[in-house]
C-alpha cells in the first residue's frame, strides 16, 4: 500500500509535471491509476534531477543508489522513492525496466547523440518505452504480443516530443534528430546548434520523425485489446492526446524551432471521449493481425524482461559499462 501522503504527493507532482499523463491517467481504474502516478512520479524527479541539475553525472549515479535501495525494500526518504518502492513490492516490477530507464538518462547526462533511427529508437526505448512495458506490469498483462505494442507506444509518444522539442534541445545543445536525416537535408549541425533556425531541412527531418510515430502509433492500437476493458479508455487516450501533439507541430508546418506545440482544455477533453468510444467498441472489433508482429529489435530487451523471459538480464553489462563512463567522468578520470 502507497502511503495516503505519498499519493497525494504524487499527484500533485505528475498535476504539475506531466499534463498530458494526468489527463489520461483520470480514466484509468483506480487500482491502475495510483500506481501508474507513483511510478510515473518516481521517472518524472528521476528525469528532472538530470536534466535540470549541473552535476548530470552524479544525478544518474544517485538514481542507481537510489534504485538500488528500492529494489532493497529500504527506499531513500522521498515520497517518489517510498511509493516506488510499494509499486515494485506488489508488482514484482523487473527490475530491468526502471534500470533501462536509467541507462537512457545516463545517455542523456553524456550527451549522447544518435546517427541513424535505429539509434534514436534505443534512445526512445529506454526513456519512453521501458515505462510502457511498466504500465503493461501495472495492469498485470505480461503476455508478449501486448508488451511489444506497448512498447511500440512508448516509442511513439517519444519520437513525437522529440519532434515537439527539436528548438528546446537545441538551444541546450542537444539533439535528438538522426545525424544521417539531417545530412542528407543538408543540415549542418554546428551552425544549427549555435544558432537553432527553423530551415526547411530541419522541418523535413521533424515531419519524417512524425511519420515514423504515426506508423508506430497505428500499430500500438491493436495491442489495447488485449489490456483488461477498463484500462483501454486510459491508453487510447494517451495515444490520442500525444499524437494530438504531432498534430500541432504538422499544423505550425513543422516548425518546432521558433515555437513549441501545445494542446488545449478542449481538445484534450475530445480526445478522452473519442478513447472512452473507442474502447467501449474494442471488445465488438476482431483484433488485429499486427498484434502479433514481432517487437522493433531495439525494445525485445524490454518485452523480454516484462514476460520474464529466459535472457531478461543480458542488458546489464550495457549499463554497467555507462555508469562507470559516467563515475569516471564525475570524479574527473575521463
């Protein structure tokens, strides 16, 4: 059980923190929805601490100790931790998931940038991806073919806040674009990130990136039949409201440089009650073929771990290896 304090702080922490999670989060049942603002609390500090800090480094390397206390039963005295904490108890959440989690933002803290889709989509995998298998855990699915969709979700929503942020990053000296869609719009990227312009190269890359979240959006669908009935309003609706937001970059012509895409009230309103139709009609819809495609290469590690598939663990060495690149670079070696 989460701490009634550490709730409230929770939803008060993702009310503030993450608009378009708690809009779909209010249709969630509430045996998923508590849960899924504890832990989506616990990723949203994690992801601060890092991006908004100097010391980087050592806000990855205290999220590892912090992780490692979690999955201890002696979580760090923190609301965040403490309802994490619960949430890995009753769920039995692999610890795999919060730890690609980790290694994403260890990405994040080196400055990692990605030359192909391919790259990208690891990058997505690991900060977006990993909590929609999380999710799938939340509402006790573990059967492959659901975890992969989700995962294909997660990689979606992802993809499409990259596309929303490409000016943000910039102007913080990030980029998350693929190098090699930029070369060959003819984007050169220093005089890009000194001084970040909205040019028609640029544009196309961040079209092309929403292509790709669209197609993964559609595929995603077919995996919302196979969560408990009651869950599927919450899931369409996070589908419809992060799309809603490449909708809003597709409109301003793909220019997420000079300005960044917001939704309003009203549309996120529409949107939940297009998911509450959607699924109401799910259970009369046959399911879909596609949702039993394979999973994109860069989430199996994902879906193996959230199915507990012999395997699961062979991602450790990776992460080990970034968080020692990181202590090295935190106590001045490398």
């Amino acid at each position: 059980m989460i701490a009634p304090a550490d709730m409230a702080a929770c939803r008060a922490a993702i009310r503030t923190g993450s608009l378009s999670f708690h809009a779909a989060s209010r249709v969630l049942p509430a045996r998923v929805r508590d849960p899924a603002l504890a832990l989506y609390a616990f990723c949203r500090v994690a992801d601060d601490e890092v991006d908004e800090g100097t010391d980087k480094a050592g806000a990855v390397l205290r999220l590892r100790d912090r992780l490692d206390l979690v999955y201890q039963g002696r979580p760090r005295d923190g609301f965040a931790d403490r309802a994490f904490a619960s949430v890995v108890e009753e769920f039995d959440m692999p610890r795999v998931l919060p730890e690609a989690l980790l290694e994403g933002l260890a990405w994040d803290a080196m400055g990692r940038r990605y030359d192909t889709l391919s790259g990208v989509l690891d990058y997505s995998a690991r900060v977006a991806a990993a909590v929609g298998a999380m999710m799938c855990v939340l509402m006790r699915v573990r059967e492959a073919d659901a975890l992969a969709r989700a995962c294909d979700l997660g990689l979606a929503m992802q993809l499409t806040n990259i596309s929303r942020d490409v000016g943000e990053d910039a102007r913080a000296g990030r980029v998350f674009l693929p190098l090699d869609w930029l070369e060959e719009e003819g984007v050169d990227l220093q005089p890009f990130l000194a001084d970040p312009a909205a040019c028609n190269g640029v544009r196309r890359v961040t079209a092309r990136l929403l292509r790709e979240a669209d197609r993964l959006y559609q595929r995603s669908e077919a995996g919302v039949a196979a969560l408990p009935l009651a869950c599927r309003p919450g899931i369409f609706a996070a589908r419809h409201i992060y799309a809603g937001i490449g909708t809003q970059v597709a409109r301003a012509g793909h220019d997420s440089v000079t300005q960044r895409a917001r939704t309003g009230k009203g549309q996120k309103l529409g949107w939940l009650m297009l998911a509450g139709f959607r699924a109401a009609a799910s259970p009369l819809l046959p399911r879909a073929a596609v949702l039993h495609a394979k999973p994109a290469p860069e989430v199996a590690f994902l879906v193996d771990a959230a199915a507990r598939k012999a395997g699961a663990r062979g991602r450790s060495d990776a992460l080990f290896e970034v968080l020692n690149q990181l202590e090295a670079r935190s106590r001045g070696i490398a």
